[in-house]
C-alpha cells in the first residue's frame, strides 16, 4: 500500500487522506480489482468511469478520499481488512462472530430449485426471494449487474455487447421475472445503487426522500457495502440506501475480453452467441442453434484477474447467501442476519419457496468444504 504523508499542525497532524491515485496504485494496478464500481458510484463529481475494465479517472479529481474508502480490497489506518479485522467486522454487520469457516450463520435452509430454463437452480431461487422483497414492501429497489430488459438500467458507459453485465435495477417484481441475475462478467454492482438514487430520488447528493435498496452481486461485490459504510470516509448515502445484500456461492466472473479470446481460440465468435447456460461441469454456448459446451477448466484464462484476489466461496458479509453443495438436494440458502431469515420464513410461510427436508449436519459439512474442508 502506499505511503501517507503528514503535516504537523499546531492542533495535530493533519494526515493526508488517500485519493484515486492511491487506488491506482494499490488496487487497480496490482490487478485487486473486483470491478465493483464502488469507487465510480460514490464519486461526487463522476470523475471514474471504468474503460476496458479498468476504473480510471477521466474527469476532475477534488481529493476528497471516497473512492479510496470504498474499495473492499483496500486497507487503511483505521481498517486492517476483512480478514484482519474478521471479528470486528462480523460483529457491527451481524452482531456476532463466526462459529464455521463459511461465516457467520443465524439459520440454513434447504429449499427447492424452480424449473427456470433462463436460471441456474440458485438463481430461480434467488430471482423469487427478491421479487418477493420487492412484493413485501422489504426493500423498494433491486440492484444487480445482469442481463435483460424490461429492467431499467444505469451506466455510465454502456455494454458493448449482450454478454457484458449491465448494472440494472428493478422496482416491480415483474421486472425480474425474465432478467438474468447471475453474471457471466463483472457488472458494476454499484452503479445500480447509484442508479436507484439518481433515478428514483431525484439526485445523488440531492434526493430527500430515502430509498431502500437491496444488492444482489458477486461475494466479492458485497464486501464493498460494509467498507461503504464502516471506513474512515463513510459514505452514509449510498451505504445506508442499501438495506439488504444478497449473494450466491462460489463462481467465477469472467473478463469480458479474455472471454472473447478464449473462446475465438475454440472457435466460437462471442458476437454472435445467441444464449449461454452454467452447468456444474461447464458453460454451454448456443451459437447457430448449435450448442458448445466449454469447461471452467478451459475457461480459467478468462477468470478476472481481481476475483482471485478475495476469497469468499459463500458470500461471508450478505444478509443471505444461496447456491447448491455437493450432495445435497436443493438449494441451500444460509441466512447470516435477522433480516435474511425473516425474508426466507416468510418466502417459506406464503408459500413462494418450498422447503425440503435436510440434514444439517450434512450441509454444514458440505459448506465446510467449499472451503477445502476448513
Ligand atoms: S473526487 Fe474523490 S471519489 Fe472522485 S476520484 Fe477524486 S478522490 Fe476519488
Ligand atoms: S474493487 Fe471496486 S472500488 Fe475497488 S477499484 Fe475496483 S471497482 Fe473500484
């Protein structure tokens, strides 16, 4: 990390604050970065904008510090990082520490796929717990980098091409009926939440009347909630417009252009894929109404370099995290705060999702080894 300066004052040292430089330095340059768009969406005079994948600063720079303090891979004086300061940090976001290697976890629930031919089984699920939010009154907005229209989307350069996720938000569970939610590439989650508020309030630093948005993002994303709001340059508005964080277990995201290489190296033209499906062994590509399925062995060069950089196989800081473990039936969804096990209850209670019987000594052991067995 880089050096701060510091200036002794008559009242104290004034210690400079760490500016976009800094996370050029620290973060972007040493390929750390998860593609966020934290650093873009809290900008107050829109100076990032990521080309190429890579957030760089194209506009005016007042050195006010946020982008720094927002990035969930940078450190600071006040924050040793997620992992150094585990305990701390678990304890302010869920009020308790972790027990298993998977995190903190208040209630497991195993719970039926939907026959969803768009959706992974984890991505129905998940697709159902926020359009019933979104029914409930729970939150007002979806924020998510993904796919399709009707949803509405903000970004400050737009995909080029149907395969680069789109930050997008949804206000109507309708809206989500028919969107992809799970990435294939990064997505800039952020720029949803900040979406929601230029959209929806009327303004970014402006708006009055407060939205609640809920996350939906890679494991790495949602990290970037909590440096939001518990950094030394808080940033109360768009943190705290944040009042769910959902994510999924363990999958890579690819880089939009590694992906285009790697898969012209076997033969087929990104530009003209009509559809794509995860599978557990693989992507299948539809092209030509013919389907190619490539495995994530052949697609390891196109991971994005900054997603192996945290590691968090079940989405360590989300309210709720979903996704499939080996030998189990279902979808297991951990619930980390009080607010996620309220929403699966009552998703379970209406009868939106279908519980399935378990044993939790199966799952958890299932859980521990998406980690090695830890
Ligand atoms: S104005 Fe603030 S948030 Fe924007 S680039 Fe500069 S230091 Fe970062
Ligand atoms: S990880 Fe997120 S906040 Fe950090 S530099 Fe990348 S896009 Fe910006």
């Amino acid at each position: 990390m880089s050096e701060l300066k510091t200036w002794p004052m008559r009242y104290g040292p004034i210690v400079q604050r760490k500016i976009y430089a800094n996370l050029f330095v620290d973060i972007i340059r040493q390929n750390k970065c998860v593609l966020c768009a934290a650093c873009v969406a809290v900008c107050p005079t829109n100076a990032i904008v990521v080309l190429n994948e890579t957030p760089r600063l194209t506009g005016v720079c007042i050195k006010c510090g946020y982008c720094y303090y927002a990035c969930p891979s940078t450190t600071d004086e006040s924050f040793k990082g997620f992992s150094e300061e585990l305990e701390r940090v678990e304890e302010r976001i869920f009020g308790m520490k972790r027990r298993e290697v998977f995190g903190v976890y208040r209630k497991i629930f195993v719970v039926e796929a939907f026959d969803d031919k768009l959706a992974t089984p984890e991505e129905s699920v998940i697709r159902r717990i926020m359009m019933f939010g979104l029914e409930r009154n729970y939150f007002d907005v979806v924020g998510f980098p993904g796919y399709g229209e009707p949803v509405t989307k903000y970004m400050l350069m737009p995909p080029r091409g149907r395969w680069e996720a789109a930050a997008s938000i949804a206000t109507k569970p309708s809206e989500l009926e028919s969107v992809r939610l799970k990435p294939l590439t990064p997505g800039l989650t952020y720029n949803s939440v900040r979406g929601a508020l230029e959209e929806l309030v009327g303004g970014f630093f402006h708006g009055v009347d407060p939205i609640r948005v809920a996350v939906f993002g890679p494991p790495q994303h949602i990290r970037s909630v909590w440096r939001m709001r518990f950094s030394w340059a808080e940033h109360r508005k768009l943190s705290k417009t944040i009042v769910f964080a959902a994510s999924y277990f363990d999958r890579p995201f690819y880089s939009y252009k590694d992906l285009r290489s790697v898969l012209a190296g076997i033969g087929v033209n990104i530009d003209v894929v009509e559809d794509w499906f995860f599978h557990d062994d693989g992507i299948e590509f539809i092209t030509g109404g013919k389907s190619i399925k490539v495995s994530y062995e052949d697609l390891e060069g196109a991971v994005y370099k900054g997603f192996k950089t945290i590691y968090d196989p079940t989405g360590e800081f989300a309210d709720i995290s979903v996704g499939r473990v080996p030998g189990v039936e279902g979808v297991v969804i951990i619930a980390r705060s009080e607010e996620g096990v309220k929403l699966v209850e009552e998703a379970i209670e209406k009868g939106v999702l279908k519980a399935v019987e378990f044993e939790l000594d199966v799952v958890l052991d299932g859980l521990r080894g998406l980690y090695g067995g830890g």
